[in-house]
C-alpha cells in the first residue's frame, strides 16, 4: 500500500500507473507533478490525480513513491529539482526505456541519496498518449524491469516491485546494462530497421507507386515506424553504444544473406529463413504456453 | 463467363480462385490437375472442383482458361507438359509472386504459342494454405497485377481480367519488370530483413533471454518471417537482381543510419524517423480513404 503517490507527468505511463494503482485498492491519495496545464486538468477529471502540486516542495510532503514518467532526457533535471525537498523515506522510480543513461542522470543529481531511486521500466505502451489514453488494465500481464543499483536497500526496491505487481506487472530484475544489451536487439534496433525502410522506400522517385502496391505485410513490418520520432531520436542517443553493436551484428547478417543472394545460393538461404521461422514459432509456442496474455494476432488479410 | 476452367494446384490461391468464380456465377464447370491425392480428394469434397484430371490431355479439352496455381519452379515444366494439348482458343495465366522469370520460362516452354500465356499475380495471401484455407472472399478488394506480353491478344488479356474482376479484385497492369522492381522493395526485401532479424537473435548465446524480453513490436515486424523457407527461398532467387538492388540501397541507407548514430547526430535521426512517420501515415490515409496514395514528398528540413 501507498499512501501518497507522485506521478511526475500524466501521460499514457504515468496515468495508467496511478488508475492501476487506485483500481487495486493499493494507494492512498495521488499527487501530480505536469508542466502542461491541459494534461493537469484532463488527469484531475478522469481522477488520475487528486492533487494538482505546483512545486516539487509540495508534490513531495510526505510522499512515499515517486514515479518519473516524463521524457528520458528530463531525468537528470528532475531529479535535481525534486533532491532538496526528498523526504529520508521517499522511494524514486521511473519508466524509461533505457537505463545506463538514467543511471548516469540519477547518479550525477542525486549523489549520495542515489540509494532512493530505484531504476524501472514497464515493457508496455501504444502509439496513443497523453491523459486520455491512460487506463488501469495497461499493465496487466507485461513485464517490469527492474534495475536495482547497489545502494537501493531491499525494501526500497521491494516498494517499487509491490506497486507494478499491484497493476499486474510481472515484475523482472536485471542489470542495467543486459537490460540496454536486451532492448537494443528485440526492440531498438527494429525501430530502426523500419525506420530505415520506409524512409528509403519514401525517397524514390516512384515512391507512390511503391506503396501503391505495399499490402498487409508491409503494414505491420512497418507499424513500428508510426512511433514519435522524437522519443525515438532520445532512445537512440541513450542507447548508442548497445544499439551501434547490435546495428553491426546486423549489418554483418545481411551482408552474409547478400553474399548468399549474389552467389544464387538456395540452400544457405532456406538454411538462414527456415531457422528464423522455426526460432519464432518456437517463441510463440513459449508465449502461449507461457502466460502473458497477448491479444488476438490478425495473422490473414 | 468462364465456360471450363482447368486449376492446377488446387490450395489456397487456386482453390479460392475456382471457389470466388463459382460464387459469382462465372464459371461453368472447374476440372483439378493437382499432384497431391489429399489435397485433390479435399477439393472435390469442399466443390472447389467438380472434376479430378488424370493427364493434362483431359484436363485441357474444351478449357477456356487455365490458371497455375503450383510452386512458381514448375511454370516451365507445367507449361511444356500443357503444350501438346493446348486449344486454340484457351488461355492460360499464373498466380507467381515473380514475373519476369515466369515470362521466361514460358516463352522458353510455349515458343510460338506464348500469346496465349497471360502472366498474373494476385496480391492475396496468408500464412495458411491448401484446399481447406480456400475461400470465396480471399481477393475481395484486393489487388491483381497483370503483366500482358506484346503478343497476347487482347481479348485473352480481358478473360483473365473480367476473371479476377469476378472474384472481386482489383486489376492493374504493369510490365513484368516494374512488377519485380516493386515487389523487391515492398515484399521481397521485408521478408528477407524479418529473417535476417530472428535469425541473428536466434543465434545468439543468450537468445532465450532476448527473446523473452520481446514483445508486441518485435512480433508484428517479424510475422513475415512466419512464412515459408522454401516459398521464399524460390522467390529470393527468382527475383534475385532486383532483390540485390534493394537491398543494396537498403544497406546503402543502414550505413547512413549507422554514421548518425555514431556521431550522435540526434538531428538527422530525427530527420530520418520523422520522414518515415509521415510517409506511412500518408500511405494509412491513403488506403483508409480509398483512393491510390500520392508520392509522398519527402521533407529535406
């Protein structure tokens, strides 16, 4: 149980953590930290938040669970902004979806208080944002790392770990460095893939006829690039030394595939597409039996 | 009006063919050459045939239109095997996802009687396949590209249009070659990536954990890689020169990618994905409205 929660920023993230929260009977009152005083009102109607706070210093009385939920580059300057007002019990977490870098952030505002911030990031959203998309069902199911430092005591880190299992998280710990190693590979670098794909297709004299003829497959190889540039452009500078060794691994395969390709060579081909089609059923078989529930795949159009 | 129609293959593309014709009134009656005595014996009991053929010799009397159906490998043999029993009057076209090497095998295969060969290819499809994933409604709305031959006549050009037209597909014309170079770029080329991506996690030492932190994303941009090795392997070769062009412009562009990554150059990135954002969203808009997208102008900011 919570009793006074901070969500510094309403959006999708931070408002379904408080829905969840409150749906769950697990927090007292919710406090919010939000520059945009649109967002701030819509998240006090659809009862998000109790309390609008205009300065850290209020937001922070008393407060027992901090959630960042702001965009990633701010980490460092909120945290700055919330260190002279941070009461000896409060826990500090966040969401982002790199961790060295807001380790760093943390570390360099917070000094020797660092052992309250215990780093997170829920494996959840959707292309909507903002108040109104929040709900308290978005974490049910997912996945929330944690990436607890040395200095975190158990129970701080067991606060944070009881709030995302109260909205239905399965909560996971690792390193933040396997964590940045992780997501560069299974999501970084496929957003940079369709990036990659659609800007090229794009550029093309012919590029209306190309899309003319794109049909379902295209469409959700590429639905990853319908993502906001902006956060996109931060993951990426966040998670530049992961994500440049997991480009180079790639750019290697495909230059292997190439090679297989030029030299007309079906039998290396076939090898390499029966072996990612195998890997994937593998990994849907596991999913299915697994747990999480996902939501129904269209798999024909 | 298709008085006799000759399949062969009757799975998934052939069967929903001779299923959509028969809905629509547009055939008289559908005779099966079909290798497997399974898939055959399902076809006549689901009435995607009424006839089963021993030899291409009965198959072809009397047949207005014939459509091949079968790995895209055998049109050279299937065609050479249909030759000696081959009417004045019918006309035969072709289902493959390639056309140029399609072409070929079939002026190789018919020499004087290529006329009588319309080449086609129905953007339609799914991951499942055989007489039992036949349906009326598989080309509803979807799109049929022709790639007519200098020396079809244009009344064979107009029977296996009115037929895809009666099955409720859209058709288009294009040359074979425009053909390939489009399907290279919004196909070939993602499906050859999708594999490249699952194979290159699968491959790793820690590929259990990569795997288990990915998610709804990863799995919508790798479906493709769901669908057949063997399927793919053959298109990959048939298509092999324009496929090798895409995806050297692709690498061309992955490097581009790479050297801003690497002199975090959060700008250009920015640049890349926001392009990208906005060229698929015009294309949504475009297929949401009905109406063929426009080129989609690409903003140098």
């Amino acid at each position: 149980m919570i009793g006074r929660l901070v969500i510094v920023g309403t959006g999708l993230i931070g408002g379904s953590f408080a829905l969840a929260l409150k749906a769950a009977g697990q927090v007292g009152r919710v406090a919010a930290l939000e520059r945009s005083p649109q967002a701030l009102a819509r998240a006090l109607e659809r009862g998000i938040a109790d309390e609008a706070c205009a300065t850290p210093e209020q937001a922070l009385r008393g407060a027992d669970l901090v959630l960042l939920a702001a965009p990633v580059g701010q980490t460092g300057a909120l945290l700055a902004s919330l260190l002279p007002h941070l009461e000896p019990h409060t826990v500090v977490t966040d969401a982002g979806s790199t961790k060295c870098d807001v380790v760093a952030a943390a570390r360099a505002a917070l000094g020797e208080r660092i052992g309250q911030f215990v780093p997170g990031h829920p494996i959840a959203g959707s292309e909507a944002n903002g108040p109104d998309a929040a709900w308290a069902g978005l974490y049910g199911g997912k996945k929330a790392v944690l990436t607890p430092l040395p200095e975190n005591d158990p129970a701080a880190v067991e606060r944070v770990a009881g709030a995302w299992r109260a909205c239905g998280a399965l909560v996971h710990t690792l390193s933040a460095g396997d964590h940045d190693r992780v997501f560069a590979a299974v999501s970084h670098l496929p957003h940079l893939l369709a990036y990659a794909l659609v800007d090229d297709i794009a550029a093309r004299p012919h590029a209306g006829m190309l899309f003319q003829y794109a049909a379902s497959g295209f469409r959700d190889f590429t639905r990853i690039a319908g993502s906001s540039p902006e956060m996109w452009r931060d993951i990426s500078l966040a998670n530049r030394d992961a994500l440049l060794a997991e480009l180079d691994a790639y750019l290697a395969q495909l230059n292997s595939l190439r090679a297989m390709l030029a030299a007309a060579d079906g039998r290396a081909l076939e090898t390499v597409f029966a072996s990612a089609q195998r890997a994937r059923q593998a990994w849907l078989d596991a999913i299915e039996a697994g747990s999480p529930p996902l939501p129904p795949h269209r798999d024909t159009e």
